[in-house]
C-alpha cells in the first residue's frame, strides 16, 4: 500500500509523485 496525494497512474508504470516530493517508479515499488 503506497500513500501519494498528487500521483499518476502507477499501474501504467509512469513516475510518480511522493508527498516528500521525491519522483520513483512503479518498479521501485516492485
């Protein structure tokens, strides 16, 4: 479970935005 506010779509595997701000990728989350 990955908590983001302003975040694009993960299962897409596009970037996404943290709340501290910091970009990962869907892949980070595994």
């Amino acid at each position: 479970m990955i908590d983001i506010y302003p975040a694009i779509d993960i299962y897409n595997g596009e970037a996404v935005s943290l709340e501290n701000g910091d970009i990962k990728r869907k892949e980070s989350f595994g």
